[in-house]
C-alpha cells in the first residue's frame, strides 16, 4: 500500500503542527506508525486518502457521522444554507428550531444551549452546577473523558489515556483539588466521598463509557447514583456527547431510564459540523447569563451551518426511528462474527459493545473496568490497526477508543471488516 503523499505531508505538518496533528489520537503514535494517514475526503461509508487509498471507515469522525460521510439530504440543506451566510453574531430562528427538537427528544432538557464544541459545553455545565450548588468540587470518574478544560482533564480517557498521561502540565494544583476522581463502577466510594465531603457541586459521568475504550454500564450503577446525588443535592450530570441521538433519540438517559439535572451533548446534533450543547432544568439553566449571572458565550455558538447540519441529521433520525435498528442490529451481527472468529483463532480478546458502539479489547477476560482496559494487549490492538489498515479499513488508532457503526455501513463494508479482522487474527496466531 502506497501513502507516500502522507508520509510527505506528515514532514511538512511537523513543522508547522506540533506534533503534525490538531487532535493527538489522530497521530497514530499508541499503533507504532511513523506517520498518520491523511484524510482527503469521505463518502458514503468509506474515507479516501492523499494517495487515493480507500478506507472503510469505523471511526465516523468519533462519532457525529451516524448517517455516513455526506448524506444526501444533509448535504443539500448545508449547500442552500450556504448562501443565506455564514456567521452572524446575532440570534437565527434556526436555533430555536434545534433546541426545540433537541428538547422533544430529552424529557429531561427544558433549556438547551449551544456551543462550538463539546469540550465548552461540559466546561459550562460544571460552571453552573458550582454556581447553582455555590460548592467548589467536582466528581469525575476515571478514564471518562468530557473534553480538555482544566477541570475536566484530571485523569480523562481517550487521547489523554492514549498517551498514558494522568494530569496534563499547565493545570493548577488548586483545579487538580477541586477534581475528584473516583474508579467508575464503584457505587460505595461515590456514596463515601459525597457522604463525606460535603463542598461537591456535580457528578460528571458518561453513562455509557466510551473514552477508555466502551465500558459496560449497568442502569442499576446509574439509577443509585441518581438517588444519592439527589439526595445530596449534588447536580448530576450526564455526557451524551457520543451516547445521545446514538444509542437512541433520548440518548442513554431514556434507554436507562434515568433523568440527570444536566446533559452535555456534541456530535450528531452538528450532523458532522462543529457543535456542543448543554441544558437541563430550567431553575438551573436560568442562571446562565443574560438571565442569570453564569457567563456562557460563543462568536461561532449556535453556527448556522452546524445548526442546519443538526436540525437535519436530527430530523433524519427522528422520522426514521428504523435508522437505530439498523445500526444496532448491523452491529450485534458483526461483533457475534467476530466473537465466533476470536473462538476459532483461540484469540485472548473480547468485544464489548453497546447499540453501534463496539469495542475489540486483546484482553482474554472481559474488560469491565479501567484497569482491565489498560493491561490489555497494546501490541495485539497495534497489529489489528495496521492489518485493517492494509486491508482497507480504518479501525481507531488507540485502544481506548470505540468503533462507530453507521446507517450507509453495507454487507460489503461489513464483509471487508471480518476478512481483515480473520487476517488480524491469523497474523497474531502465527
Ligand atoms: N464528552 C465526551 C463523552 C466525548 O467523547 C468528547 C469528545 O470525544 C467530548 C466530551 C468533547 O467533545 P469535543 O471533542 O467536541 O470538544
């Protein structure tokens, strides 16, 4: 396989990039390659690099690609809304739109606002539960990530984990102690520490965990956790930046049946644009500024072309509920296959997976917690990474990570998927 144009172009990044990328998974270090491929464009479910090598892709842009790379009807309102402008500065109808959509699919969301990323939106929820509470600490849990504010950043998973970093440099010691993070799964160190420290303003939890690779959760460990935040009364907090509008319409919440006080979302509801929101009770939302005194703002917050892309995706989903048994089912048959592969090449691994969400750990037992997922076999993942690769599929270039399943993923796609897996494995038994 030939990527030249990438390696070339890798050189030229170094010197102008730190370390070549503007996201740090995607220098593909933790799989052992000297260079990332370069991405020139996507299709359908497929990706094409700057040397015209074609990829399946898993990673669907981490998530926001539910529907594919270009989706017809996405890309048409994208192109019409194009020419209205692009960034304003001032409030649209278009974002009353999505916020209303958003709101008729979370029960849970009264007020919703938006943001350029996901990052600023689970930074600004943690700001209004300490403003709301008037406590300083936060609980976070290990290996979930909620992007890169300082906060936040205290033992995270994905790229964080990927790099094996525990707290990032350049972050106070007075955040770092503010921060506290506890082993997710653990219902009896949460019920201690918030029986015992009384200064905690929220519970920031990915309900379905899928940045130190994808963890079980079980809705007991969710519901518990609702009862003592409330009866705390400690903001709970739920990131559906990768679960909501993924798992289903309502996100993990409505799948658990569980209503948190905050939800940060990202991802799909910018139909691949850039895009964060956050919302939640109204009594809390209403002390966002200009209502209340919690500052929140944004130049690009609310983009019309994300919020178009989102409104659109969105739609999508919403009248064709069968898009999520679509994923789901594509994926349940694609992991029993690998399952059945791992069985017949005695491969020590396993696969968890949740809707279209999967995750490959090289770990003989069952990966359930953080610890599980960092002793599992680095260097197995790095030869499935760069035997997928060679074969045409693009799977995450770190182990923490999940594969995303999408709705134009065909039998081809998913057939071209098993025959690298089946050489993956056949590599690793040699
Ligand atoms: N929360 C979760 C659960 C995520 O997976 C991510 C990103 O992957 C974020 C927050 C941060 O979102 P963004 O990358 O848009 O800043």
């Amino acid at each position: 396989m030939n990527t030249n144009n990438s390696k070339i172009i890798y050189e030229k990044a170094k010197k102008a990039i730190p370390g070549g990328v503007n996201s740090p998974v995607r220098a593909f270090q933790s799989v052992d390659k000297e260079y990332p491929i370069f991405i020139k464009s996507g299709n359908e479910s497929r990706l094409y690099d700057e040397d015209g090598n074609e990829y399946v892709d898993m990673i669907g842009s981490w998530g926001p690609m539910i529907l594919g790379h270009n989706y017809p009807q996405v890309l048409e309102i994208v192109k019409k809304e194009l020419e209205n402008g692009t960034s304003f500065g001032l409030p649209t109808k278009k974002e009353v739109e999505l916020a209303e959509l958003v709101k008729s699919c979370f029960p849970s969301i009264e007020k919703l606002r938006l943001t350029t990323s996901g990052t600023e939106a689970a930074m600004a929820s943690v700001r209004l539960a300490r403003a709301f509470t008037g406590k300083n600490k936060i609980v976070k849990f290990e290996g979930c990530y909620h992007g890169h504010s300082d906060s936040l950043l205290v033992k995270a998973g994905s790229g964080f984990l990927t790099f094996a970093h525990q707290d990032s440099n350049g972050i106070t010691e007075g955040v770092v102690k503010d921060t506290i993070t506890l082993p997710f799964g653990d219902f009896e160190k949460l019920k201690e520490t918030l029986e015992s420290e009384k200064d905690i303003a929220c519970v920031i939890i990915e309900p379905i965990p899928a940045n130190m690779g994808l963890i079980e959760t079980k809705k007991e460990y969710l519901e518990k956790i609702r009862e003592i935040t409330k009866k705390e009364k400690v903001v709970l907090i739920f990131d559906e930046v990768i679960s909501g509008f993924r798992i289903s319409l309502g996100g993990a919440q409505e799948v658990f049946g569980i209503t948190p006080d905050l939800t940060v979302l990202g991802k799909i509801i910018g139909g691949g644009y850039p895009v964060g929101g956050f919302g939640g009770k109204k009594e809390i939302m209403d002390l966002i500024s200009p209502v209340g005194n919690v500052y929140h703002a944004g130049t690009l917050s609310g983009n019309p072309i994300s919020v178009a892309a989102g409104i659109e995706t969105i739609s999508i989903l919403k009248k064709n509920t069968e898009i999520y048994e679509n994923i789901n089912t594509k994926t349940e048959n694609l992991v029993n296959q690998i399952n059945e592969l791992i069985k017949k090449y005695s491969i020590p691994a396993s696969v968890n997976h949740f809707g279209s969400l999967f995750t490959i750990f090289f770990s003989k037992e069952k990966v359930d917690t953080l610890e599980k997922a960092i002793s599992s076999n680095a260097e197995f993942y790095s030869i499935y990474f760069d035997t997928m690769l060679k074969n045409g599929i693009i799977v995450p270039p770190s182990k923490y990570e999940a594969h995303f399943v999408s709705y134009v993923h065909n039998d081809k796609d998913m057939e071209k998927f098993l025959t690298g897996v089946e050489k993956t494995f056949e590599k690793i038994s040699e």
